[in-house]
C-alpha cells in the first residue's frame, strides 16, 4: 500500500471552490478499486492549507486514478487556485498492512 500526502497551499479567495471541486474528485476517487482511502484536510490555523491523505493499493492504481475523468477535471479546475504548485509526498505503509484495516 502507498500513502500520498498532498501539500496545497490555495489563493484565499478560491478556497471555497477548492473544496467543491476536491469533494467531487475525493467522491469519484472513493469509487476506484485500488484506493483505500481519501481525506481532505484543511488546517485548522490557516484556512488556506490543505492535505489531501491518500491511500492506494498500488502504484499501478495510483497510475489508473491520474487517468480518471474526475481527477483530471480537479486537477484542471483548480490549478488558477494555487498559491504554489502543490506538493506531494509518498510514504510506503508499514502498519497496517492488512487492507481491511483501513
């Protein structure tokens, strides 16, 4: 299992838009086979940051997730948004290793 953090920083007048295009992209993302789970988090201090937590089954289904009609309109709709280009990082998952436990 792979775990993608998304670091975004978003342009203060664009964040409720940025959330109602992320909920349809966590929405259809939610439905594909090889994700486990999809959370998106805003900061509590700086409504401006957010954290997409991503856990996918495999790179071969993070591959197929880029591929998806809805991450494709997120990733267009929101890219006038950005503060700065987000940031992503990958983490391989140690615990829990069994899937249903996420």
């Amino acid at each position: 299992m792979i775990v993608n953090c998304v670091h975004i920083a978003v342009e203060p007048g664009c964040i409720e838009d940025f959330i109602q295009a992320t909920i349809k992209n966590h929405e259809g993302t939610r439905q594909e086979p090889g994700n486990l789970r999809f959370d998106v988090l805003q900061n509590a201090n700086d409504p401006s940051l957010f954290l997409l937590y991503e856990v996918f089954e495999s790179e071969a289904a993070i591959e197929e997730h880029r591929k998806t009609s809805h991450y494709l309109a997120w990733r267009e709709a929101v890219a006038g948004w950005m503060a700065r280009p987000r940031e992503a990082v990958t983490y391989q998952v140690i615990a829990p290793g069994d899937r249903a436990r996420w």
